[in-house]
C-alpha cells in the first residue's frame, strides 16, 4: 500500500470524520452545556448520557460508532481487494476520536469507535465484544468495566476467526488503546471507587 493521493485523502477523511465530537458539540448546541466541565468531563456517549440525559448519550453513541464503521465500509468498497486501506482508515477514525482535530488533540477513550471499525472489520468479534459489554454493564452498571472487557474479549476473538493477519493485530493494539485510555477508571474499579450509572 503506497502513500497515494487516494490513500492521504482517505486517510485525513477518516481522522476528520472520527474527530467529530458530536456530544460535546449536541451539549454545547441544544443544551448550552460543556459535557468537558460537568460529571466525568469525558466528551464520550457515557458522559454524554450522564449529563445530558439518555436519549442525546444514546444517539452520541450511535454517531460515534457509525464514525468508525462508515469509513471502513465505504474504503472497503473502494478497495475490495486490499484490507490495507479500510484498516488503516479504521485506524485513522479512531485516533481521530482519541486526538480530535477539533479538541487541540484530546478526546474521548474510542471504545464506541472501535467497535464501528470491527464491526465494519470483523464482525463477529465485535459483536461478541458490544455483547460483553453490555452484560458487563448490566451487572456491574460501570461503562469502563464494560469497555474494558469488551476491548480484552475482542483482543482475544479475533483469533478465533479467519481473519487476516494484520486485522488481527490491529484488534489488539487497539484493545490496549482503549484499556490504556481507562487506566484511571481501572484504578477506581480497583479501590471500589468508580463511578456507576
């Protein structure tokens, strides 16, 4: 894969598009709140959620996965033979999201992003991470030790499937991402600190 015109455009498209940070932009738009001053002062959907109420973190959640997964289905299309370029434009959104462009480089914690990515990636793996999750947080009612779970099964299932090599290796380092990115909610979680929702 060489540094094409193509792929630097693909690429700076898909880090703009994950840099969108749509539930500090909904607070700042239709509540006149910054959700970066109020409850955990993340600009994910859970904060969003926390502060602004579940039908605005509901659809922050939605954008930010589908920020994730529509770059790497529609490079995917582009490129059907080579998951080079939808990898990278995953990887791109993702970094986008964690460094946005729009936020002097800071950002969420990309878990919801991520799992855009795989599910445009490796479905299966991802549907079985969105499912942990959610029976992590069903139980516990912390959205970390969801994510944190999540991200870990991930890591772990996308050697379970045919997947290519490459894939399979960026399923990892971007669970480590998503756990370095909650090191102080594993800390919390691990004083029985941490907050729940």
């Amino acid at each position: 894969m060489s540094l094409s015109p193509m792929l630097l455009l693909a690429l700076a498209l898909s880090y703009v598009a994950g840099s969108l940070p749509s539930g500090l932009w909904m607070g700042l738009w239709l509540r006149g709140v910054d959700i970066r001053k109020e409850g955990s002062k993340n600009i994910g959907a859970t904060n969003t959620m926390r502060v602004l109420g579940k039908p605005l973190g509901a659809t922050a959640l939605f954008f930010d996965i589908v920020k994730g997964l529509v770059p790497v289905v529609f490079f995917a299309r582009l490129s059907p033979e080579d998951i080079h370029l939808p990898m990278a434009c995953g990887v791109a959104a993702v970094l986008g999201h964690t460094f946005s462009l729009f936020l002097r480089f800071k950002g969420g914690k990309g878990v919801a992003t991520s799992a855009g990515v795989f599910l445009g990636l490796a479905t299966w793996p991802a549907l079985i991470a969105i499912g942990l999750f959610a029976v992590v947080v069903a139980i516990t009612r912390m959205v970390s030790a969801g994510s944190i779970l999540g991200a870990l099964s991930l890591a772990i299932t996308v050697w379970l499937f045919p997947l290519p090599l490459l894939v399979q290796v960026m399923g990892v380092l971007l669970a480590a991402l998503v756990v370095v990115k909650h090191r102080s909610n594993l800390k919390r979680i691990l004083q029985g600190d941490e907050n729940k929702i």
